[in-house]
C-alpha cells in the first residue's frame, strides 16, 4: 500500500537520511513520525522508524557505557569473515547446541527457557573461508514489538547477511516457523527474494542522478522515478533497479525500511521421537521456498553439510587472485557477490587497479570442456584474456594486468 506521504515528511526524510549522528537521527525520526498522516498505509512505516528510533538509542546507551569503562549486554556484532549469520529461533530449539558443535564459541546450552540473553558469536570454517555465526536471544510471539529481545535479535537480523531460521522437530516446527516468518516479516525482513531490487548509494552534492533499469517498471515510467527522487531530495547519485519493480518498491528503499536477507531453515533434534513427522509436515509447509537441512546437535548428524548450503544461500563466489609471474594464486579468496565483473573485483582490490586496468587472465576452477554439449563456453581455455565486463564465477583464478603509466 502506497505511503502518499506529504512533501513535508518527505523532506524530513531527506534530512534522516543525510545526517549520521544517531542523537540527530532520532530527533529528525521523531520530527518525521510527526509529519506522517496515520493510516493504513503508513502503519508499517511508523512501526518500523519507531523500531530504528529504539536501535539507535540502545546503541547510544552502549557507546556511552563502553567510554565509561562499564560492561553490561552487548547489542550489536561486529561483523567478522566472510559474512555474519544470525541464528533465529524460539527458545530450546537448540541454538547454543548448534553454536557449540560448529563454532569456537563458548555457549550454555540448558534445558531452561531463555538462558541466552545476549547476542553469542562464533566462527565456523568452511573450506577456505569462515562465516561468523551469531546466536541471537530466542524469537517470541509479539518480538517485532519489542516484546523481550526482540528488538535487539530483529535488529541483528536486520544487520545480517543471512540467516538460519532454526526449528525444533521434537514440537510443531510448521507452528515454529510460522511465528518467526511472521515477526520477520511484521520488522520488514523479507526472506523470499523480492521480485525487484533498489539499490540507492548516494554521492557527494553535484554529480548528479544516475538512475539504471537493469529490469523494468511495472507501474511508473521513468519519469515518476525522477519525481519520486526528487520529492525525497535525491539528486546525486546512482539508482539501480533490477528485476520487476514498483514505484513503490522504489519508495521503500528510498525509506529504508524493507530488507531482503536470504534464509535457511535448520530443522535441529532429528533424534526425537515425533521428528519424522514433524519434518514431513515442515517440508509440506515449506515446499520448494526455502532450504531445509535436518540436523542432530545430540548425535552430531547432518552438520557436515552445513557449510555449502550456508554459502549457497548467500549468492556469493570466492575468487582467487594472482600476481602475473607468480605461480600460485592467492589463498584467501575475495568474497564477491554472483555476477561480478572483473572490473569490479580490481576495484574491491585497489583503485589504482580500477583505473588503470588494460585485461585480465582467467583460469576457471572447472574446466568445461565443450563436448557434446551446446552450450557456449565461457572461456575458451584456461588463462584466456577478457575484458573488463567478463562475468566471474566461483572459484576462478585471475590475473590482473595493469596499464604501464
Ligand atoms: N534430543 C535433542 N536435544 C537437543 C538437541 N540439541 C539441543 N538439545 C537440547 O535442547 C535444550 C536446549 O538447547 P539449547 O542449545 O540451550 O537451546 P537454545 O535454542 O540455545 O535455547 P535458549 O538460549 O535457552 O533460548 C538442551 O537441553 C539441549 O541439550 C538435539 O539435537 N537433540
Ligand atoms: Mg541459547
């Protein structure tokens, strides 16, 4: 439903948005509930800037404890590796238990109701690449309006790259996760992909406006886009439109307020009696929208495949670079995201490297070699030169090569 908010507002937003001061992000959030006409349409959008109002003042509180020496519960993470999982769950699911047998993290793991308080993170290896997993203090009916944790778990998962949306088999997991879909979706966290993607980075005054449909408008042209920048203020900078979108899927990124983080379902104490049944119905509930893995913190079973489907679900590839003249390419891949170029990627390592580029050698980590199949090889041997809009995949090996000053 459309928001049709007043100019006013709109311009208060403009304002929220420019500034990076929490104090005064809050004051001009507060100033900007006030210029929003309560309706249906806007219920959301009020809950949701009310919800970061009470974020960003937990973070105050904590930024002023940790100068005053003081301890007290953590409310964020730092990210660390290749990108931050966060374990939602209800209570006794298991979420220690998973913490304690993938990660180094030191958990208690209880047969209590809510014995984790505050956020735990811990790192687990795959490969050559380690995610950092982050217990979250368990998810319950009415979190999404603050009810126990769960400002503080919504807002981590709000802040994650992914998430595991954890059941236990030994109960109704289809009730389970019903109520975590539920309160994810009432705090604006989509685990489906959304049909379209806005993507606003902002740029210094002067630059001007960038706006890219790599899909299409289904309901505006790009005229309306123009307008709908304009009443917000945005004037510089790059918009980038993928997939099928909406004037409003435009209005909700410019408001901040829907994120899309990609999801796995960890069905956890396969040993326990009903579990079979449990699981089947999960599955028939679920069907083909989102990974389920059955796993057995207790009999340490299903675990192993963990690792690959957590990558799966992120969308990324590990690129391995190489110096020309050396003989082995670098052991630590960058994380990239599906579909980046090599120019990109020379980007992400330096921007000399951006702005100097001449060409690129890839070698792919599986050969395909054309036999018998139609389909068009990407590389025609390994080593080949490519430009700069050459597509990366997982696992290649890249030499990048400069243009002599
Ligand atoms: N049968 C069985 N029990 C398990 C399994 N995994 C964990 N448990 C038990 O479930 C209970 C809760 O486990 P925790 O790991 O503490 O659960 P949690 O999700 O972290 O719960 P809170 O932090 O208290 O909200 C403990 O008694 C565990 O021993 C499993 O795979 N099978
Ligand atoms: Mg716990």
């Amino acid at each position: 439903m459309p928001a049709n908010l007043p100019p006013q507002a709109k311009r208060k937003w403009a304002e929220v948005s420019a500034t990076k001061n929490p104090q005064q992000k809050i004051e001009l959030m507060q100033e900007f509930l006030g210029l929003v006409p309560k309706h249906k349409g806007t219920e959301k959008l009020c809950g949701q800037v009310k919800r970061q109002i009470a974020i960003l003042k937990r973070e105050i509180e904590e930024k002023k404890r940790k100068r005053a020496g003081k301890g007290g519960p953590k409310f964020f993470i730092g990210k660390e590796g290749a990108a931050q999982i966060v374990v939602l769950g209800l209570t006794k699911v298991g979420r220690s238990s998973l913490l304690a047998s993938i990660t180094n993290a030191k958990v208690e793991v209880s047969n209590y109701p809510y014995t984790t308080r505050e956020p735990v993170p811990g790192m687990f290896q795959y490969e050559d690449l380690q995610f950092q997993i982050v217990e979250a203090p368990a998810l319950m009916k009415s979190s999404a309006e603050g009810e126990g944790w769960g400002l503080q778990t919504l807002g981590l998962a709000r802040n994650a790259d992914g998430l595991i949306l954890m059941v236990d088999l030994s109960e109704d997991a289809r009730e389970q996760l019903s109520l975590i879909l539920n309160e994810l979706e009432e705090a604006r966290i989509l685990t489906k992909k959304p049909r379209a993607r806005v993507d606003i980075e902002r740029k210094h005054f002067g630059v001007g406006l960038r706006i890219l449909v790599l899909g299409r408008l289904i309901d505006c042209t790009m005229r309306d886009v123009e307008e709908l920048l304009k009443s917000y203020r945005i004037s510089d900078g790059t918009v980038k439109i993928s997939g099928e979108a909406t004037l409003d899927d435009v209005e909700d990124a410019v408001l901040e307020s829907t994120v899309y983080r990609p999801a796995l379902i960890v069905a956890n104490k396969t040993d326990a009696p009903k579990a079979v049944d449990n699981l089947k119905e999960l599955e028939a509930f679920v069907g083909d929208q989102m990974r389920i893995i059955p796993i057995s913190c207790r009999d340490k079973t299903g675990l192993e495949k963990l690792g690959r489907e957590i990558f799966e679900s992120l969308g990324i590839v590990r690129i391995y670079t190489r110096e020309p003249n050396e003989r082995e390419p670098s052991k630590k891949p960058f994380i990239l995201k599906k579909g980046t170029t090599v120019l990109e990627l020379a980007k992400q390592i330096h921007s000399d490297f951006y702005e100097r580029f001449s060409y690129a050698k890839v070698w792919a980590k599986h050969h395909q070699n054309g036999e018998g199949s139609n389909r068009r090889r990407r590389l025609q041997y390994n080593g080949q030169k490519v430009g700069p809009d050459f597509l990366l995949e997982e696992g290649d090996i890249v030499e990048l090569h400069m243009k002599r000053l």
